[in-house]
C-alpha cells in the first residue's frame, strides 16, 4: 500500500530540512570538528539540574495548570521587568510552552487565519517559514543583507510588505546571521508595525547573548506591548536545550487563545522541567554570564580567523554564531560545505538551509572549545587555501 | 584581569602556540607573558591535575587542623610561612573559627604523614594542638570531576 497518498497536501508539500540533508552526511563520518551545532557546549549549570533532581524527588510528577506554574510565571515577570523593561501580569499574560518552539507555534495558531500573510526575515531560523505554511498562512520573507551586518532595515520591510501582511516575526539576535537590531532600529521597526497595523511575534531566544549594547525588546517601545507576543526560553542562555522549557508574554486576549490550543495539544510543559527553570531565572544570572563572557571571546577569536583566512565575516552582535562569507572560494555554499566536510572533516551548515538569501553564506558556531576553534579554524584556512590553488 | 590570565583560565590545556593565535600575539610574546606573570607571583605554576586512585601511587593524603600562638608584630604569618616550607605541605590557609590553620599534606604512607605531624608539625614552638584527618577518597580535584564525564558531550553532529 502506498501510505504517502495518505498524508495531507501541505505537509507533503514542506520542503525537507536543509538542515537535515546535510546532518545525513555529516553523521556518517568519523572525527568531525562540528560547528554546524545550534545549542550551547556547556551543560546545564548543575545547580539548575539540582532543583530538577529535587523536584521529583519531592513528588513533582504531576500536571500543571495549562499556563504553567505560578512560581514560574511569577519568576519570568520579575526577570522580563527587570532584563526587558516591559512587565507581564503573571496571572493571564504569560504562558509556559515546551519550548520557544512551542511557543511560536501556537502564535502561528492562534492568530493565522488561511491566506493571512506573515513577514519574516531571511536567512532565519529553519522553523519560521514551515510553521506558517502548516497553519495555512503565506509566508513574506524579508531579506536581511550582510551590508548591514544582517540587521533588519524598514527600507526592506517596506520593500517587502503586501495588503494583507497581518504578522511580522522577528528574531533578534537571529540565528544563523548573528544579526541584530539597535534601540534606533527597533523603534524604526515598531514604528512600521503600528503603521500597518502588524501583530509582532518576537522571538528574543538569543538575546542575553548580545555582546556589544544593549538589547532593545520591540515590546518595550511604547504603543508595542499590545501588538506583540515576546517569545522567550531557557535554550541558549541557561544552556537548557534538552529540557524544552519556553514561555509566550503577551496581551491577556491572545495568550487566552494561545492557551486554548496548548491546553488541547500539549496541556502544559514537563513539571520537572519548569521547576529547573524557577532556580534558572532565581539563581542562574552568574552562570549564565559566564558562559555568555566565554562566547564573546571566543566569537571574537574565530571571526578574526575567518576575516584572516579570506572568508569575509561581520561582526555577530549576538547569539553564538558566525556567518561568513564563503563566495570568494568560487564555491557555491553547499559544495564549500561539502568539500570542506570531506577534505577537512569539518562541518559548517550552508546558508541556504535559512533561506535561499543565505546563498553565498555558511554557519558556524563558536559554542565549541578554544582547541576545536583553533583547529577547525586552522583546517578551513589550509581548505580555502588549497580551492584558491585549483 | 589581563587576556592572558582569562584564558589561562578558561583556556584549560592549550598550549603556547595555541594561546598565541587566541590572543593574536607571537608565541615568543606568549612566553614572554608568561614569564613576567611569574615574575610578578600572579602565576605560581602550572600543575596537572591527576585521578591519583588511578595510577595506585599508594600517596597518603590528609587534612590538617592546627592551633598556634599569634604572635605580636607578625600575627600568624611567621609560624604558617614555617610550616608551608616543608615539602610534605601541599597547602595551607589562615581560617577563621575553631583553628587557625588548615594544612593540606601528602606523603609516601600513613606513617610517613604520622611522623611529620608528631615529630615535625606539633614540636613547633608555638603550635598548640592539631587534629589529623585522613583523606579517603577523593570525588573533585581543582574542580574536575573524578569521575568526570566524557570529554564533549553528547550534542547532535548538525542541529537548527
């Protein structure tokens, strides 16, 4: 029996992971320097991991309220207020998801109607383009460009925007680009979203890892916080990635609708998991330093090398990745990947697996060791340097 | 904090010429560094640190508590500089509360620690009491784990 026949149109139609292809090949091999990683090196700060011990050992196996714990939610408000500047009734404005994933993906399903338009901006992360096309949306993806160090412009939002655009999606920092926005572009931004009247999803996963600055939330600027869903997690800051543990902050009318498909699909996020989270955002802010001070040094030493090597590389404001240009090898960014892989056996991911605007590009993450950023680096000079003798 | 003592720091086991590209320096320059952060008593060595149980070197270790007379002019400092002197003393710190000093000391076997702490140790004029504790087993050493965990963690190859 042929079951494909069985499987509904628009998931038939979502185009496989670029992601995925390339970890087929890159799991194949042997001895890999991998920066093709999207999480965190570091393990969880064991004090986080301890309060996840102890809540089961004190018997926290049970559900939780739909929104979450109220602890949490009462914790996110006092570390939003303070970090974010913009303050959350933790009585019906924030909810707990598995994940920002999660959280992001019920944005798209309470608020999409068929044919409703989202803008978004590319290259981006990989989950962006299909969590529109599943909820029947259609996706108006805005080009970021590395002339502006991947920040996103007005110019090119209203480049882009079309009658019937009712979401815009932001991740600032953004995977895979580094990219970032100041508080003079982000105002720029929300300016442009009262004027087409646009309900902001922010996905701000990344931002304690801002380096240079200060990060400006879209749902500070005043006249924003009633259009905007902030979107936040434990992932990357708390090196948290394996528990799944995200939160939604927004208008009391939207995370009320959230909550209503989150209650049907997933009831509510891993109790164990939400109480690691309390002791993360209660206790986590020296750890989480820590860990965001040896990226810093660690970004700035590879982009260096990159720039050094010929593979022209800005500056990532934030998050912990590099996205250099790899053109100049006469390579296109998936045989560069390729060849690089199988003559060095290091792994970037090709840009394209963001977004076709990636072209040109590769990730790659420095949430590695120093010896495995020496190295790796030290591998793709001697491969770019052997493509320029061919 | 100078870039050189943060990433000796962080940088855990790279060597020179891995320090020099990091910090952008020669590796003659990286030397040079280091030799005056000797110089200067900022860095007092660099040591491995070793799982002893493995390598079954039969080595005694123990725990010091010690009492002694503060002394006027000098406080405590004559008589600790007096005990860390002597090679057994692998460390040993001024506290407060109950004892004055506490002396990290290792030996060859449990007799050898018993000498130096009866013969040597207590004899000092100005030392009033110790309490020895032998050290049974040892589960963090400059804070790496004994039983540690595998060098990188078990991160997916290529992940979004």
């Amino acid at each position: 029996m042929d079951s494909s026949r069985y499987i509904a149109k628009h998931v038939v139609n979502l185009p496989k992971s670029g992601i995925r292809d390339f970890f087929e090949i890159v799991s194949k091999m042997k001895d890999v320097i991998s920066l093709g990683i999207g999480e965190p090196d570091f393990d969880t700060p064991w004090h986080i991991r301890e309060a996840g011990i102890y809540a089961l050992e004190k018997g926290k196996t049970h559900y939780t309220s739909n929104l979450g714990l109220v602890e949490l939610r009462r914790a996110i408000n006092k570390y939003v207020e303070k970090n974010y500047s913009v303050s959350y009734r933790p009585e019906d404005e924030v909810i707990i998801t598995v994940g920002v994933s999660e959280a992001l993906d019920l944005a798209c399903r309470a608020l999409i109607n068929p044919g409703d338009k989202v803008m978004f901006h590319q290259p981006c992360y990989v989950s962006y383009h299909p969590s529109i096309t599943l909820t029947h949306g259609i996706a108006v993806p805005v080009p970021t460009f590395a002339k502006d160090n991947f920040a996103l412009t007005v110019e090119a939002l209203r480049a882009a925007w079309q009658p019937g655009c009712k979401l815009l999606m932001l991740n600032l920092p953004c995977n895979p680009t580094g990219g970032t926005c100041d508080r003079a572009q982000v105002e720029a931004i929300a300016k442009f979203a009262v004027e087409k009247d646009l309900i902001v999803l922010s996905d701000e996963i990344y931002s304690e890892l801002t380096f240079e600055g200060v990060h400006t939330s879209i749902a500070s600027i005043p006249g924003m916080k009633e259009r905007t869903i902030f979107l936040h997690g434990f992932s990357k800051a708390f090196a948290m990635t394996g528990w799944r543990i995200g939160y939604a902050c927004g208008p009391a009318g939207l995370i009320e609708a959230m909550m209503k498909v989150h209650q049907y699909s997933m009831l509510c996020a891993s109790i164990i998991s939400q109480e690691a989270a309390i002791e993360a955002l209660l206790r986590g802010e020296d750890a989480m330093k820590k860990m965001r001070d040896q990226y810093h040094r660690r970004r700035d030493f590879i982009v260096r090398r990159f720039n050094e090597i010929g593979l022209k590389c800005h500056l990532p404001r934030g998050s912990f990745y590099a996205f250099p240009d790899v053109s100049v090898t006469g390579l296109n960014e998936k045989d560069f990947a390729v060849s690089l892989l199988q003559a060095e056996k290091v792994a970037m991911v090709p840009g394209t697996a963001f977004g076709a605007n990636g072209a040109g590009f590769c990730r790659a993450c420095f949430a590695t060791s120093y010896e495995q950023l020496i190295e790796a680096s030290n591998r793709i000079e001697r491969h770019v340097q052997s493509s320029a003798k061919k | 904090m100078k870039p050189i003592v943060k990433l000796l720091l962080e940088g855990g086991s790279l060597n020179t010429a891995q320090m020099a590209q990091v910090l952008k320096l020669s590796e003659a320059e990286v030397n040079r560094q280091l030799d005056e952060l000797k110089k200067e008593g900022v860095l007092l060595g660099v040591r491995p640190v070793l799982n002893l149980s493995q390598e079954d070197s039969g080595l005694v270790r123990a725990v010091i508590e010690v009492r002694i007379t503060p002394e006027r002019g000098g406080g405590y400092n004559r008589l600790a500089e007096r005990i860390s002197r002597f090679d057994e003393v692998e460390s040993c710190y001024l506290m407060s509360g109950g004892y004055d000093l506490l002396v990290f000391v290792n030996g060859a076997s449990l007799q050898r620690v018993a000498a130096f702490v009866s013969e040597k140790l207590s004899t000092i004029e100005g030392v009033l009491s110790t309490a020895t504790h032998f050290m049974l087993r040892s589960y963090k050493e400059n804070s790496f784990l004994i039983e540690g965990k595998a060098a990188e963690n078990e991160r997916l190859k290529v992940s979004p």
